[in-house]
C-alpha cells in the first residue's frame, strides 16, 4: 500500500515536448521514504481536441508504516492523489484504502484521490473472475458512492481502476484519467480551471532559482535545507542576477515561498521549530 501525490497547480503547458511514461520492466522495487520526479504527458485523442503536453510533479510515498508519520507534511489541496494497492491482498488491502483517505481528507479537505489496484495479472491467474468485480464494488460502495463523503472524514474519490505493470493493463487509461481529471479542477468557488490561473512571473523565476540552489548544494556535498536568512538572501540575490527582477518586499517573497510549497517544490512550515528552515 502506497500513495503518489500528483502536484497540478504549477504543471506547465509546454510546446512539443515529447511525452515520457516510464515503468520498471521485470524489477520491483519499494519505495524508500519518498521518491520525487517529473512525469511530462499529452492525451492523445483522434480529433486531436487536447490541451497538449503537460508537465506533472509527483511524489511517491512509501508504504512502509515507519514512513506514515512523515506523509502529513507533504500533503497539499493542490495535488491529485493517486492510492494504490495490491488488489491479491483482497478486503485486508480496501480496509487499508480508508486510513489513507482520512489522512488526505484531514490534510488536504476535498482533494481528488484515484484508487489505483495493482498486480493485476495475478488476479487473472490465482483467482476466479468474480473476484475483481466483487473487490470494486466493495470500494465504490465504502469510498465513491457517497453523497457527502466530507461528512465520512473522506476526500472526493474521482474513480477506482486495476492495473498491472507487467501486462500493461489499464496504464493508458490511468494516464488518461490522471490528465482529465487535472483539467477538470477549478480553483474553490471560482470557475478557472486549476491549470488556466495565471501564476506571476516572479514565482516561475524562484521556481528555477530553487532548482539551480539544490544542484548547487548537492555539488556542494550539502543537504538542501537553508535558514531563513540565507534563503533569502540566495535567492533575492540569483533573482536579480538572473532575471533582473526581485520581489516587492519579504512579504511577497513569502507568498510565492507558500505557493511553491503548496505545488511541490520546496517545504517550508510555518511550524514553530521549523519556521526557519526551508527544504
């Protein structure tokens, strides 16, 4: 049992960058902690009726229950959440699924989840056919066909679907469903898609600068974690070396430091022993 949490907000539109979906082929391997990536995707459709590449930051949590006290703080209302499961381990896994679903709902109120099974082909080999319909309709009876699943302490499951890495089962379908289900999002009561908000130039230029500092600490030999002052200080300092551009005042810089924390580029709490550091 693990989560992936799909960052939306800062996703950009690119031009024709290739599509790249990547998948391990005969290795298996668990997640350590958490796996962070980037994992660029375009629909493809007959009449070609799209909105072209996109670009999605996902951070893949270990399931490992030593790892469940640390999922809180990287969890964010801008993010598509992807639950997956093994379906073999049967009603034990779906009992599982709900745990999960309440640490989203407590973190991130409302958000979207997609309950993903996995290890598909052994359920076509080790179990009767009836098996994997029965399992479905346990998850949308508990999780989807809710009225007021806010009112269960869950989020808004948008769907529940089985794949399998080795057969590639459903893994086009889940792309697929990950893609619309970004650009059906809307900003809370506002009817802006999530992906059409205009964002400010600046904050795109501290996402890059954010980047350059991390490879800089890494050459380094340094764990990318900065005080406050020096953070501040590094970056007004690459903005206006790089961009020739800086931000209004510290409060600025604080709101675009929120923004790209709640997208998944860095981590910072306003958490009264770590309100200094910046991840």
């Amino acid at each position: 049992m693990e989560m992936v949490v799909i960052y939306m907000n800062l996703s950009r539109r690119m031009g024709n960058r290739s599509m790249a979906m990547k998948s391990g082929r005969g290795v298996s391997m668990s997640t350590v902690g958490v796996d962070i990536g980037d994992w660029t995707y375009e629909k493809k459709t007959r009449n070609q009726n799209n909105f072209g590449p996109v670009v999605f930051r996902t951070w893949d949590f270990g399931g490992q229950q030593e790892y469940y006290t640390t999922h809180q703080y990287f969890l964010s209302r801008r993010s598509l959440y992807l639950v997956l499961w093994k379906i073999a381990d049967g009603e034990k896994g779906i009992n599982e699924i709900q745990q999960w679903l309440i640490n989203i709902q407590a973190r991130a109120p409302n958000s979207p989840v997609i309950i993903v099974g996995t290890h598909h082909d052994l359920i076509t080999t080790q179990f009767p056919p009836s098996f994997s319909d029965y399992l479905q309709g346990k998850i949308r009876e508990r999780f989807i066909n809710l009225v007021d699943p806010e009112k269960c302490g869950l989020p808004r499951v948008v769907d529940s679907l089985e794949v399998s890495c080795k057969t590639k089962h459903n893994i086009r379908h889940l792309a697929n469903l990950i893609y619309d289900t970004a650009f059906s999002l809307r900003s809370q009561g506002s009817k802006q898609r999530l992906l059409e908000q205009k964002i400010p130039a600046t904050y795109l230029h501290m996402e890059e600068i954010v980047g350059d500092l991390c490879v800089e600490m890494r050459h380094s030999v340094r764990d990318p974690i900065l005080g406050q002052d020096e953070f501040e200080s590094c970056v007004t300092a690459h903005m206006k070396t790089k961009y020739s551009s800086s931000f209004r005042d510290t409060a600025e810089l604080h709101q675009a430091t929120s923004f790209l924390h709640e997208n998944g580029v860095l981590l910072h709490y306003d958490d009264a022993t770590l309100k200094d550091l910046y991840f």
